[in-house]
C-alpha cells in the first residue's frame, strides 16, 4: 500500500504565504461566508475565494476526488432540497413567492405542474455561492501545503506543544502503518481471508474486518510504548520545543492577515449593524422572469 | 501499557504525557490510514457520508487511554485522512470525530477490566453516546456552514454517520477491548 502526500511543490503563489496566514484567511472566508446570506456580500467572498484558490495553481487533475465529493454534496442540498422538494430554502426564505411556471409547462407531450419560486432559485444561487467560496478555500489545503508545516503551524498559532507534536507525529506514522496494514492484509489473505467474500448477517459482516483491524491495532499500540520510553529517554517535554521547519512571516503575510481581519469586521458590520444578514433577491432577478 | 488493569492505581483521566503523545499519535495515524483504506465504500445517496470501520478505532482509544487521547486520535486522523484521500479540510467534522473518541474516552474512568461484561456495557453505551453528539456536531454545523435544512442535515448527514458509526463501534469495539485485555495481561510490562 503506497501512501502519499497530495501535496507537491508547485512555486505558485501560494507556496510562498506563510501557513499561519494561511489558515487565519480561510478561518476569516468561513466566518465570513456564513455570516450573511445576502447576494452582493455573498458574490464578494466568493470572488475573493476563487482568487485566492487561483493562487495556489491547482489543476482540475490534483483536486477532482475533493470536487467530486462536493458536487453530490451541492446535488443533495441544491438540486433535492432547495430546488425540487424546496425544503432546503425553510427558514430562510419567506413562505409563497412568485412562480417561475405560473401555468405549469409541457415536457414530453405531458403537463407538468412545478412550484419552483424565483426566490427560492435565487436562493439555490446564494447556497452555491456560499458553499463554493468555503469548499474553493478548504478543499486546496492539502494539495498546497506541506504536511511538515502542520505541526509548527498549529504549536505558532497557540496550540499547547504537545498537542502539535502530537500531530507532527501522526504523520510520521503514517507510512510505516500503512505499511503494516498492507502486511496484515496479504498475511491474512495468504490464510484465506477474504475482504469483500464476507458471507452472514450484518454482525458477522462487520466482525469479517476484526481479523485484519485487531493486530494492526494491537501491533500499533505494543509497538508506541518503545517510542514513548526513547521519547522519554531523550527528555521529551523538559522544555520548550524547537521546530526543524521554520516559519517566517513576510510583508505579503501581514497584508494577508490584515485583510483577513478587514473583510471579517466589515462582513460582519455590514450583517448586524445594517441588517444586511438576511436573505433578500435583488429587483434585476425577478426582471429575468417577466 | 502500564494502567489500571495491571496496577490497580486510579487512572488520570486528563493526563497528558509522553505516552498519551505517542498513543494519540499512532493512533490518529491508524485511523487516518485505515480510513483510507476503506474509503471505497461510500453510502449511496447519503451527503458524502463514508461506511468506516475505522470510527472504531478513536472510540477503543478513547476508552483505552482517555478523552484527550481519543480524541486526538478522531480529530488529527480525519484531517489525516482527508488529507490522504484528497477531500480537503473540513473542521467540523473533524471535530465531529474527535468528539465520538472522547466521549468514550470520559467513560474510560470508570472500565477497568476490558473483558469484563459490565465495561463492555458502558463502552457500548459511551459508542451510542459519542457517535450521537459527534455526528450530531458535525452534521449540524453543515444547517450553519451550508445553509442546510433540518431534513437534509437529518436525513442526508446524521443518520447515514450515527448509524453506521454505532453499528460498527458496537461489533468491533467489544473485540478490540477483550483482544487488548489479553495483550494487557500477557505484556506484564
């Protein structure tokens, strides 16, 4: 089983901000984007959003699984809920609204009768804005940023030491478990064990997976107290942790997280000091279906 | 592996040492990996919600070595396994999953034999209990996050994950404690 990283060195942009930077601007987009479901608030953080994911000059090859996921995400939310059963509107949308197909339309010689408002398609439109502009910021983390960066990031941005060694740890492991698992697996099959054979009812489905998850399990424990003892031995925890990768903030980083806190404050003036937080559709829209 | 088992000394329930370092380490990176691993299986027509095994492991953790151990383990291994599996970063459910380990993990002070009847009752429980609030947190976020209604944020997120994550925590995690029991004793270390 061969584990690797998504991310690879692209010299973009990206690759040049500082990750803490990083992160504080995607934590600003999310509190942003959710602060307001107004459509002109809405349409800035999401032109914001796809500027910022232009910079880290991913292609549609590196990040169509991530995609993917988002789109049945968007299909099951828009498309089902908002659009068709109109659920997905409740709440924020006002009850009634004006039909786009007051009189129903023909469709393969039979009538169809659809109670789709044009509120609640502007709203599918302000749903998809908010989505995209959080998924365009979170779904490129991984591709742009190098997985030994975690642990200093998070320990620089407050988190106690150990706490973020524990995660720059975890990602150390992770090749040699993977590793192990693949050994347990071909172990088990060459004495007939077989994954997808699994024969029975729910239970002893489900228990088919214990005979390859408790030795990697049990080997993966047996094996940490030795790590922690040579942890131990070397005076793990006596004082306060040096990082091998170094984090250094540059003027872009500053304007950066600036910005972040510009945009915030402002989104959220705008959403609770000039009731612009609620929904509402822009006259030009309901022009389009006169 | 020095606990309660072979010592008969109260156990810390928030201590955080080397050992829980390393514990929580491994075992964010045995749930990240064994994720991925089966992340092949995906329910059908829920909102992206995987079938995983691999929830088991955050709750075993968090029942062996304690809250913040298991939780650690949900938290850093779902972002590891996104990451592996290419999904991105999503906190919340990440958060999700840490706290189906560290539910658990609170229930870790009261199970001292792990093959005993009763522990494995309260372990059981501490499964319904953890995978309900985390899936519960998670699935609820996406009402703020995504603008959801309560019917897709039920329906779509909720059941498929606090389903299939008490169904496998409620097979699998009475035979991760009595195989640990075992390694427990017979370690003696």
């Amino acid at each position: 089983m061969l584990v690797s990283w998504n991310y690879r060195f692209r010299n973009s942009p990206m690759d040049h901000i500082d990750p803490r930077a990083r992160f504080i601007f995607s934590f600003a987009v999310l509190f942003s984007a959710t602060a307001t479901w107004n459509p002109s608030v809405l349409f800035a953080v999401f032109v914001i959003s796809m500027v910022w994911y232009s910079l880290g000059r991913l292609t549609w090859k590196d990040t169509r699984l991530g995609w993917f996921m988002i789109s049945i995400m968007l299909f099951t939310m828009i498309v089902i809920n908002t659009l068709i059963t109109g659920g997905g509107a409740g709440g924020v949308v006002p009850p009634g609204g004006e039909l786009i197909w007051p009189q129903g339309f023909d469709l393969f010689g039979r009538h169809f009768m659809f109670g789709l408002t044009v509120e609640r398609l502007w709203f599918a439109v302000s749903q998809l804005m908010r989505i995209l502009s959080i998924s365009l910021i979170f779904i490129m983390i991984p591709y742009t940023m190098d997985s030994r960066a975690y642990g200093v990031t998070f320990s620089k941005l407050g988190m106690p030491d150990r706490l973020a060694y524990t995660m720059e740890l975890s990602f150390r492991f992770i090749p040699t478990l993977a590793r192990n698992f693949q050994v347990t697996l071909d172990a088990q099959r060459a004495r007939g064990f077989e994954l997808d054979a699994a024969k029975g009812n729910l239970v002893q489905k489900i228990r088919q997976v214990a005979p390859l998850l408790i030795p990697v399990t049990m080997n993966a424990i047996v094996s940490s107290e030795d790590i922690a003892n040579a942890m131990d031995l070397r005076g793990f925890g006596q004082h306060k942790r040096t990082w091998l990768y170094e984090l250094k903030y540059y003027w872009w980083d500053w304007a950066i997280i600036v910005f972040s806190a510009v945009m915030l404050t402002t989104i959220l003036i705008l959403a609770y000091r000039f009731d612009m937080k609620l929904f509402s559709v822009p006259q030009w829209w309901y022009g389009l279906f006169k | 592996m020095q606990d309660t088992y072979t010592t008969g000394k109260k156990k810390n329930l928030w201590a955080f040492g080397t050992n829980q370092v390393v514990y929580a380490a491994i075992g964010a990176a045995l749930y990240a990996v064994v994720t991925w691993a089966f992340n092949v299986w995906q329910i059908p027509g829920s909102g992206n919600v995987g079938i995983r095994p691999a929830i088991v492991i955050p709750m075993f953790f968090g029942i062996a070595f304690g809250p913040i151990v298991g939780f650690i383990t949900g938290f850093v291994g779902n972002i590891l396994a996104d990451m592996l599996s290419g999904y991105g970063f999503w906190i919340w459910w990440d958060l999700g999953n840490g706290i189906v380990g560290l539910i658990p993990g609170l229930f870790s002070a009261i199970i001292y034999k792990y093959n005993e009847k009763k522990s494995i009752l309260l372990a059981e429980l501490s499964v319904i209990l953890g995978s309900a609030l985390g899936m519960g947190v998670a699935s609820f976020s996406e009402m703020w996050v995504s603008g959801a209604d309560i019917n897709t944020v039920i329906f779509a997120n909720f059941l498929p994950a606090f389903l299939t994550d008490i169904v496998w925590g409620l097979v699998l995690l009475p035979v991760l404690m009595i195989a640990y029991a075992a390694v427990v004793l017979r370690s003696g270390r």
